[in-house]
C-alpha cells in the first residue's frame, strides 16, 4: 500500500512540472541576440561586418554534429579552418581576427563534407 | 605695218623679260645642331639678278622681314655683317605675329608678297608662337653678290609642351623690298623655309612611365605600392635624380628626366613586408638541392638542373657575392635548409625575409641574359621621343622559382636544354614550369580540444618528397606547447617559431629525393589557450602551403 502511495504521489508532483521542462534539453536553450537571428532553418551570421580583435558569430543547424568554419582570403583560397562539434539550432561563437591581415575575408559554413551551408563576408580592421 | 610693229615690240619685250633674273634672299644655317640647348647660327644673304640687259642689278636699299618660331627657337643675337662705315642699318623685332602671305602669289615670291603687305593683302596677325624680324640696310654702294646681311644666333628649345612635335617649321622669309637708287622695285625669290634641323636630341622628356613586373603584385601578394624605385645617371649610384613609390598596379611616372640621356633605375621592395618571411620555401630548396646533387659543377659549366642562368645568381646564398653568380653547392642547400629550420647561420647568407632583403632589378628586355656564362640585368633605359615607357623587373635573393619574383621571359635569360643536366627528372620539365598549383587531398584544421586547441596538418599526397607549411597564430590567445611529427622516419623535419610574432613554419624535406613524406597526419601543433575560448575560428591561419613531388616539381596546394 505504501508503494502504491509513493507511486501516485510522484505522478501527481509530475503532473504540476512544464511540458517545457519535461521536453527540452537544458543544453540547446541558446538566447540570440536580435543581431545575430537567423530566420531561416540553417545559416552563418556575424554580429559585424567590420571586425576588430574578435566577433560573435551565430552558426545555425539543421542538426547535431561535426561542421567546418572556413575562412577564405579574396581570392577565396583557404586559409583558416576550425572543425567543431555544434548543435542543432543556433550557437554562437566567436571569429578571432588578430592573427589576419587587415583585409576582407569570407566566412563559410560547411558540413564535414565540405557541402556548403551558409556564407558570410567580413572586413577585418585591426 | 603698226601690226608688225607692235609684234615685234611685242617679241622684244618677252625676250628683255626672259632674259631678267631675280635677285635673291637666302637664308641658310651655318653649324650643326644635334641637341636641345645648342646654338644654331642663320646666316641670310644677298644674291645679285640680271636686268633685261644680263647686267647685274644693284639695288642700294635691301629690307626684308622674316619671322621665326619662338617656341623652338630663343634669338640671342643678331650681328651684322657688311663692313660699310656708310650704310644705315636697322633690325626691329616684334613678337607675337605671324606673316599671312598674299595666296594668290608664290610664297617665294618675296617683292610680289611685299606689294601685296603694302596693299593689305597680306599681313601680320597675332600668333603667340612667332616672332618678326625686320632688316633693313642702305648704302651708297650695292653689296657684293653673296655677301651676309646678318648672322642670327639662336638657341634651340625643348619642344616638350608646344604644339610642334619637329623641327621642321622654324624660320622662313616673308617679303623682301630691294630697290635701285632711283627708287626701281627689284625681283626677289629664295627658299621657302630654313631646312628641317632633323632629329634634335635631348629635352624634357616629360612623363616618363615604367611599370614593375613580379609575382609579388601578379599574385595579389602584395601590391606595386611595395615597391620603391630610385633613379640615377647611368653609371652613377650616389646622386638620386628621381625617386619614388609604385602605384599599386606596379606603375610610376617619372618627369625631370631628360630625352636621349641615358639613366639606371634600381627597384627595392619594403622589407617590412611579412609575406618576405614566404619568398624562401622548401620549393626553393629542392630546387638548390637538386642543382647541388645533379648539376656537379656551376649552371655556367657542364650541366645543370636550373631553367634560367638567373637561378644560379638567386641559389648562391652564400660565398661568392651575389652578382657574380658561381657554382651551387650543398653550403648553398643547406644554408637554406638551416634557415628553414631556424638555425641561426654563423655565416653571411643571401637569403631574403622580412626585415633582411637582396634584391634584384633590371629592365625587363633583357633581364637575366646570359653574357660570358653569368646572368646579367641591366638597369639602364633611355628616354626618347618615341618611347617613354618601360619595363622593370624585380626578383629577391634566395626565390629561385621566382614566387616573389619575375620569372625571365628573354630567350637569351634560357638555359638551353642541351646543357641542363640528365640527373634528375627536371630536364623533363618545361621551361618555367616550376610551380604547378594543385588540388590537393590535405586538411589543415583547428580544433578545441579537451581545453587545448590542436592544429592538425591531415595529407592523403603521396610522393611528396618535401612540405612545407607556414602557420601563423593569435598569440595574445595562444601559446605553442608543442610540435609533433609523423612524417616517416628518414625525413628531415624542421620547425621554425618565431614567437615574438606567433609564427612558426614546420615542414620536411629528404634531400635525396628518395623518402616521402608519410600520409595521415603528419604535422601536428599543440597549442594551450590564454583565455576562456568557446571554439578556434580564426585563431590559426596559414599562408604557405608548398610540397615538392620525388620528380622535383613544385606544388602549391589548393584546398577544399
């Protein structure tokens, strides 16, 4: 009788919890900036075009895994990568600019197999 | 009978006119003139007619005016000729007209065009670029046929920046008034104009362009603005004449310099520039390399591996000085090799990087040209009324495949297949075909990992004999913990870190041409954050991603 009381009362204690905190993962609960929004399902936006030292960066994904950060010169030739594991949805990270000349440069998203998913430009000012 | 009277008359008259001559004004140069700034010296003169009797005319009034083109010439004086204590004499001098000839007569008809001055239809009108000079003598006594009224002294002027692209509109006679005593109007004929003075030499030669051709600007690696260029008299290399940067398309023009003088322009690139630290790679050093192992004695002896003469001049990084070319050796090879590696040499090496820079500079013609078995570049170019643009070249010590540098284009720059050596498979290759870009299987990534950020060099490349890769880093985020090779066990790795400006360049070499470099991850860097970092984007970046196949050929790797 005792187990059977235990029981009930944990499903009553459950049932006044959030659907919300039932459903979702504490980890993917990222707050965006209005700056960094991305209305679309996948994509790459920087907080600034302009950048000094360092910028955030949003990377958004259709799903967890392993993607590249490509940073091409104008010629387009490569000349930074980063590999990283993201999740699904937005995450913001940063673009570290102090090691490249001042220039403008493109920021590319890509899967791990080099397919691309979203791309942006921006104008390093050191 | 008045009929055959007055035919006769008639006849007589024709025959009295035909038997008249004029008399003449001439006017000829007395010297030569060759250069903008001489003197030239006119000399004009009196020449007797023939009345209808062949007797010698003697007028005792000779005035004539003529006008000169004062954009060309600058009058400096006027002296006068005949020794006659009697006569009276003028010159007067206007400036800024221009004789409109009466054009219903010759224009050497000079009585004929001064009738028609005096009558209005001909006349002066306001000309900026002329000038009239007005002589007039008259004497008791006729002169004596051929004697000089005058000599003119004129200086020739430069005809940059007038409307005259010759010399042959300079001075000519527009009338001449000889008179007899009793007041008779003589005939007067001469040449139309004073002879063309021909090719005059020197001047301002205005703009001048030359425009700087290397890899450096067709590359995008840096830009003409780099580039600084002095100029000198030929033969001199103390007193700079000109100086002056590139604009960034590689151009610069020049003014001050003068036509048909020759001068020598030098061309230095700023030092400062990082991207020097790229110019001498591993490609460099297996081309050093296998000159050294395959040629067996200099590029100007029995054989050698190299395209150009001009290689054995930028490989000699050490002992003989650099213009004098010389045998490539393994001090050569290995010098380049210890600068690679960050060895400091004990000694004086040729090798180009920031901060320390040989160059080399030429016009373009006949640049690295062999002369008596050594490569030359001749700085020297003159200016001319046709050509006021040239071409300069620039390669750096040390570049031997020319990637911050002019690759010869001059046949006579060439090393002709006959004496490139068999040793090595380089004599298959084409003449400039040093450096291939490449599509290639590597994957230069950064990662964060368990708090430290790792920098993996991944290669699927086989028979890659030499790599080489030049990384820099954010060292205000990162510090460098540790370098890690897998390359194979007979290859010389080497890794140069310069700190101070969070660069360090890693690659390997087999200076037999024989092992590969091994594929998988060959090249690893361990690096410690400073601060709290969230991902690497941008914290790694690399310039210089070079690998040298076993066949010598030199690769530029293009990634995915």
């Amino acid at each position: 009788m005792k187990k059977v009381l235990i029981l009930l009362s944990l499903v009553l204690l459950m049932g006044c919890m959030k659907d919300d905190d039932i459903l979702s993962p504490i980890d993917n609960v990222v707050e965006v900036p209005e700056s960094l929004t991305i209305d679309d399902l996948q994509g790459i936006k920087v907080e600034s075009t302009i950048v000094t030292d360092e910028v955030k960066m949003n990377i958004k994904l259709p799903y967890t895994g392993t993607y590249r950060v490509k940073i091409r010169d104008i010629s387009k030739e490569l000349i930074s990568q980063e590999k990283l594991e993201a999740n699904e949805g937005d995450n913001i990270l940063k673009v570290y600019v102090s090691s490249l000349e001042n220039d403008g440069y493109t920021l590319e998203l890509t899967n791990d197999n080099h397919e691309v998913i979203g791309i942006t430009s921006i104008v390093v000012n050191n | 009978m008045k009929k055959i009277l007055t035919l006769l008359v008639s006849v007589f008259c024709t025959l009295s006119v035909f038997g008249q001559t004029d008399s003449k004004l001439d006017y000829s140069r007395v010297n030569t003139v060759t250069q903008v700034g001489d003197t030239l010296i006119v000399k004009l003169q009196y020449f007797e007619g023939k009345d209808a009797n062949d007797v010698a005319t003697a007028p005792t009034l000779y005035q004539f005016d003529f006008q000169y083109n004062n954009k060309l010439l600058n009058k400096i004086s006027a002296t006068w000729q005949p020794s006659s204590t009697s006569a009276q004499k003028a010159i007067n001098s206007w400036n800024g007209y221009k004789f409109a000839i009466h054009d219903t007569k010759e224009q050497t008809d000079f009585d004929g065009q001064y009738i028609s001055w005096l009558a209005g239809d001909a006349s002066y009108s306001s000309n900026a670029d002329w000038s009239v000079e007005r002589v007039t003598f008259q004497d008791t006594d006729e002169l004596e046929t051929g004697q000089e009224f005058v000599k003119y002294e004129f200086i020739i002027k430069d005809k940059f920046n007038t409307n005259y692209s010759d010399y042959s509109d300079i001075l000519n006679a527009n009338w001449a008034n000889y008179k007899l005593s009793d007041g008779t109007q003589l005939g007067v004929t001469g040449q139309s104009t004073l002879a063309n003075l021909g090719s005059i030499e020197g001047g301002d030669a205005g703009d001048v362009t030359i425009t700087l051709e290397s890899n450096v600007i067709t590359n995008n690696i840096g830009d003409g603005t780099d580039y600084s260029y002095y100029i000198y008299a030929k033969g001199d290399n103390q007193v700079v004449l000109a100086d002056g940067t590139f604009d960034a398309s590689g151009q610069a023009t020049i003014t001050g310099l003068e036509n048909d003088i020759e001068y020598d322009i030098y061309v230095t690139i700023d030092d400062s520039k990082e991207y020097l630290d790229n110019a001498v790679t591993v490609s460099d050093l297996a081309l050093v390399f296998a000159e050294a192992i395959g040629a067996g004695s200099s590029p100007n002896g029995i054989s050698t591996t190299f395209d150009y003469y001009l290689q054995s001049v930028l490989a000699n990084v050490v002992g003989d000085p650099i213009s004098s070319g010389g045998d490539i050796n393994f001090d050569d090879s290995y010098e380049i090799l210890a600068y690679l590696q960050g060895v400091t040499s004990p000694t004086t090496s040729y090798i180009t990087k920031t901060g320390g820079v040989y160059n080399i500079s030429g016009i373009k013609e006949t640049f690295g040209d062999v002369v008596n078995d050594i490569a030359t570049w001749s700085p020297t170019f003159k200016p001319t009324d046709s050509n006021k643009s040239f071409n300069v070249v620039h390669v750096l010590n040390g570049d031997v495949n020319f990637s911050h540098g002019f690759e010869p284009t001059s046949n006579n720059a060439d090393i002709p297949t006959s004496a490139q050596s068999v040793s090595t498979n380089r004599v298959a290759m084409a003449v400039g075909a040093k450096y291939q870009d490449e599509q290639a299987n590597l994957d230069l990534t950064s990662e964060l990992k368990d708090g430290q950020v790792i920098f993996t060099i991944g290669s699927d490349v086989e028979e890659m004999i030499g790599a080489q890769f030049n990384i820099v880093y954010d060292r205000t985020r990162l510090v460098l913990d540790d370098v890690v090779f897998d390359t194979g066990n007979t290859m010389t790795n080497f890794s140069n870190h310069i700190e101070g400006d969070g660069k360090i360049n890693i690659g390997s070499f087999d200076q037999n041409f024989e092992a590969t470099v091994k594929t998988g991850t060959p090249y690893k860097l361990i690096f410690t954050p400073t601060v709290e970092l969230q991902n690497t984007s941008g914290l790694i970046t690399f310039k210089v991603n070079e690998g040298v196949k076993a066949d010598g050929t030199s690769i530029k790797f293009i990634m995915e």
